[in-house]
C-alpha cells in the first residue's frame, strides 16, 4: 500500500525534473544555436544575401527564405527552382 502511494510522487517528480531540463536546455544559447541550425538545414531560414564587387558596390542582392550550402568563400542555394553558386565578398544577414 505505501508502494503505491510514493508511486504519484515519483511521476510528478520525473514530469518536473523533465520540464526543468527543457527548460534549461531551450535557454542556453548553445542549443539555441543548434535550433537555428536544424530548422536552417530542413526548412531554410528568412535571409538577405548581398554579393558585392571589389570596391564594396552591391552587384547583388537576394531575399527569400533558402537553405545554404556555404564551403570556404562560396554558397549555393535555390532561387525559383534554380541553383545560385556566388563567391567572392558577399554578406548573410538573418532576417
């Protein structure tokens, strides 16, 4: 009978123990960061990307919500059903 009396008390307490754990865990920005990038890599992100010239004049500039594969000083991504590979001195802004 006591058995069964601690068995409650045990369950509110591994609900509480879980909820304090996602709590703390949505807080650090580690984890946040780790967020931005799973939803980055499956849905895309809202972005302006600005590519500019060599004396810093906008060449060109796209804002959508893409998923980029970014490798050293170039990024490819989807714009209207069709690839975009740019390099050179462009600029990733989160929207």
């Amino acid at each position: 009978m006591k058995l069964m009396m601690n068995e409650p008390k045990r369950l509110t307490f591994l609900i509480s123990a879980v909820i304090l754990a996602c709590i703390i865990l949505t807080s650090c920005a580690s984890t946040q960061h780790e967020w931005s990038h799973f939803k980055s890599n499956w849905f895309g992100l809202n972005r302006k990307i600005t590519l500019y010239s060599a004396d810093g004049r906008v060449i060109r500039e796209w804002q959508g919500q893409y998923n980029l594969e970014v490798d050293s000083n170039t990024v490819r991504f989807i714009e209207n059903g069709k690839a975009v590979h740019i390099s050179g001195t462009f600029v990733i802004e989160e929207q």
